[in-house]
C-alpha cells in the first residue's frame, strides 16, 4: 500500500521517516519530495509498504503524532 506522509518537519531525512514506518513493519521504498532548486525536503513524503494489515497499522498509529513540533497527517496515497 502506497501512504502519503503530510506536515512533516523539513530537515527529517528520509531514514528517519523511514525508521517511523519500519516500527509498524517491512517497507518497499520511502521517498521525500524534494524542492529542485533549494535540495530542501518540502515537507511530504511517500512511503510503500507490501502488508495492508501492516500499512493499515502504521497510518492508525502515526496519523496526528508529533514530530518535533509538527503534527503530522498519514493517509492512504491515492492510486
């Protein structure tokens, strides 16, 4: 299941957004969109994960947490 990753603080890498997801199971892939120009994350990402029961857990689990001082939204990307 694809999930997109909304609100997130800017200097978060894509490890440790990563290492959110890897909590709540296996990921395929984790990528943060990133501004062309600046090389700054833009405050979103995309993360994979192959188990729906576990993609399911992790947004339930994530959605609305805090990171650093950033409330954080996690839903399912649409297709």
């Amino acid at each position: 299941m694809k999930i997109i990753v909304l609100n997130l603080p800017r200097d978060l890498s894509e490890d440790g957004l990563a290492d959110l997801f890897k909590a709540h199971g296996n990921i395929d892939s984790c990528d943060l969109v990133m501004d062309a120009n600046t090389g700054i994350s833009k405050g979103f990402g995309f993360v994979e994960m192959p188990a729906e029961e576990e993609a399911e857990a992790a947004i339930a689990a994530l959605h609305g947490t805090k990171i650093n001082k950033s409330k954080i939204r996690v839903k399912p990307a649409a297709e």
